[in-house]
C-alpha cells in the first residue's frame, strides 16, 4: 500500500490559495477534529470535468446551514477552485474532496467565534470505491447492527462528517466478518442504504429503491433515476422490508466514489450478476453517461 494521504505530492486549496500538498494542515487542537464540525462533498472529475458540479457544491453550501455554518466564499469561488486544482494537479479522472470545519477559536461546543475554514483535495488512484474485481464480481452485504437515525436525530440531508461514524463502524463490523459492505436499515428498520451509496432492486421491468426520508438523497441515485426512467424502467421509490429483499433478482449500490456497482449477496440472499445482467448493463450506460455530458 501507498504512504498515507497525508505524504503526497501536489496541490491543496485552502482557505483561498493554493498550497503545496504537505503544508495543507490544521493543529491538533480544532473544533471540527473533536466534535465532528464539519461538512465535505465527493465529487468525481471525468475528463478533467467534474460531473454535477454545481449540484455538489450547493449541497455542500447546503449541509454547512445545516449545521449552522457560513462559508467564508460564494459558490461561485468553490467552482473555480474546483476546476483551477484539477488543472493544476493535471488530472483527468479523479475524486475530489472538498471540507469545510470548524478550527480552532472555540474549542467548547459553542460554536460562537467559531472559525470557519475550508479546502479541496483531489486524488488521481480511486479508480472505484471498491476494487475492480468486487465490483465485476458483485458485493456481499451484511446487514448492519448500527441503523439511521430518524431526522430529528441527525441532519440527514447534511453530507456532515458526524453521522458518518455510523458509517465507519457499520463498514468496520461487515469488513472484519469477510463483506464488501453493509445494509444500513433505518431506525423504523426498513432497508436505506450502503454505508457509503444508495441502494437499488431489480424485478424484471420494476427498479426499486428506497424513500430517501431519514439518508442522503444522493446526486448519483437522482441521476441513475432518471436513467433507468429513460430506459424504459418502471422506476418505484418505497419503504422496503428486509423481509422483502429476496424477491428480487438483483441489487445494486450507487454513490459518487462506487458509481453503480452491483451486489452479489446480502446475508445469506443472491442475486444475479455479471454481462447478462441489468445491473452490468446500468454500469455501462452510467459510465457512458458521465464521460459524454461534458
Ligand atoms: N449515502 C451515503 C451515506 C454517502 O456517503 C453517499 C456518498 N456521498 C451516498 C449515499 C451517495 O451520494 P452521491 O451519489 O451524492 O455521492
């Protein structure tokens, strides 16, 4: 494995210019380290283009009110930082990633005086979230032990880094038992999501999904919705059981970082993968679709 992110070369955005790569720090000492005060966007650049851009940086404007934070520069500045860091990185396909946090004026939970700083990393070698193999081969799934909390419990419209620790430990329990990935439920216990993508079900013309009411209605699930419409799909947003998921025959995650990667199993659950699927057919379309809207 590669040296940690932090021994990199190039380029970060930060608080309005552009520093050398390893001078892109922040002290021990920061609000947003301690308490989770802090909001970020995955983005992904097709052709040195960042597709949905602007999508992402209002979410990420958006999630910062959420959390009660103001950023310091307009949407527009985001976007040209955006777009000037992959030039200078040179980069053609990369993920890019985007912070926003609080630093360190205010260390107690007031957020009076609070500072507010922001930066954008990109990185060139998340060719997938998951490895090439897994994602031709199908993920396996376990359901998770660790549910979405219900929208007075977290800001579920927020990409904020607090609630993303359900996340870690969820991804951390199914990749210590031999998965890919875990099936989040929610707090009523229906099915929402990957620990880092949304989810989708296949029945012969019918494409299911869950209602995006307590997770993040992701930017990619909204695209692949309307391609699957535009395919002719009868696209169906619904709570789903997990009694319900093995009348399916096929299942898929899609998000920023895992695209549209099909799932082999969930618990002891298979469905179908590999070129005769429909899942493998929507991975191809999406892959055309987000290098030809540039
Ligand atoms: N849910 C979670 C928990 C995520 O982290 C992501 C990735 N941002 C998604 C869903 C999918 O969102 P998007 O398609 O906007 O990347």
């Amino acid at each position: 494995m590669a040296e940690g992110f932090d021994k990199r070369d190039g380029w970060i955005w930060m608080d309005g210019s552009f520093i050398p790569w390893k001078e892109a720090n922040t002290h021990i000492v920061t609000q947003g380290l301690h308490y989770a005060s802090a909001v970020f966007e995955g983005e992904r650049a097709y052709k040195g283009k960042i597709f949905k851009s602007k999508e992402h940086t209002k979410r990420l404007f958006r999630s910062a009110q959420i959390i009660g934070i103001k950023i310091p520069f307009s949407e527009e500045e985001i976007e040209n930082a955006k777009s000037e860091l992959i030039k200078k990185m040179n980069f053609n396909n990369c993920y890019v990633r985007p912070v926003v946090w609080r630093g360190s004026k205010q260390m107690g939970l007031s957020t009076n005086n609070a500072d507010i700083h922001v930066a954008i990393a990109a990185w060139d070698d998340w060719h997938s979230y998951f490895n090439e193999e897994d994602r031709l081969k199908g993920l396996s799934l376990i359901t998770s032990p660790w549910k979405r909390p219900a929208p007075d419990t977290a800001p579920f419209e927020a990409k904020a880094s607090g609630p993303y620790i359900i996340c870690t430990m969820s991804k951390q329990f199914a990749e210590e038992k031999g998965y890919n990935d875990a099936l989040m439920l929610d707090y009523r216990g229906y099915v929402a999501e990957g620990t880092g993508a949304n989810i989708f079900f296949i029945k012969n013309n019918d494409i299911c999904t869950p209602i995006p009411d307590c997770f993040l209605n992701g930017i990619t699930r909204q695209t692949v919705i309307e391609l699957v419409k535009n395919k002719g799909f009868n696209l169906i947003e619904k709570h789903i059981l997990p009694s319900e998921i093995d009348k399916f025959d096929e299942a898929f995650l899609t998000g920023t970082a895992a695209e549209i990667t099909p799932i082999k199993s969930i618990n002891n659950i298979s469905y179908n993968v590999g070129n005769n699927s429909i899942g493998y057919e929507l991975m191809n379309d999406f892959t055309e679709l987000v290098n030809s809207t540039l």
